[in-house]
C-alpha cells in the first residue's frame, strides 16, 4: 500500500520539504490500516529520506542561456 508522498521542491522553493499526503496517513492510521509501529515506521522513513538530502539531480550547473528571451503571447491571449 502506498500512504504518503514526500515532495522535495527545487527551484525558487531550493531546500523546502512538504510532506504532501500526511493528512491521508493520520487517517489511515485512525482508521486501523496500520498500527502505531507502521505510522512510527512511516515518520522515520521520512526523516531518513530528508535527512539524506541534497539529493543530486545532474542539473546542478545548468543555466538559462543568455541568448534566450521571452516567448511573446498570442495576439488572441486575452480572449478566454
């Protein structure tokens, strides 16, 4: 069973950790899907991964080109 999703942002949020479904595992937990040793399982494998980090992506030194600009909008942008 899968039960929690960590997200790892990178870009401007560099560094920040979001533990995006927490809410599912605390009621997962209330209701009996795991016990309190899973739920402790759980935390402590969150805590190992973020402790783990940083996490290389093999982008570390790419930059925006200086030659690249602005993509310019459709005439027809604002119509909805």
């Amino acid at each position: 069973m899968r039960v929690g999703d960590l997200v790892l942002l990178r870009g401007i949020y560099r560094g920040s950790v979001r533990w995006k479904d927490g809410d599912d595992v605390a009621q997962a937990r209330r209701l009996g899907v795991f016990d309190e040793q899973g739920a402790a399982e759980i935390h402590a494998e969150r805590e190992r991964i973020t402790a783990d980090r940083p996490q290389p992506t093999g982008r570390e030194g790419w930059r925006l080109p200086v030659e690249w600009s602005p993509l310019p909008l459709p005439g027809d942008w604002h119509v909805v």
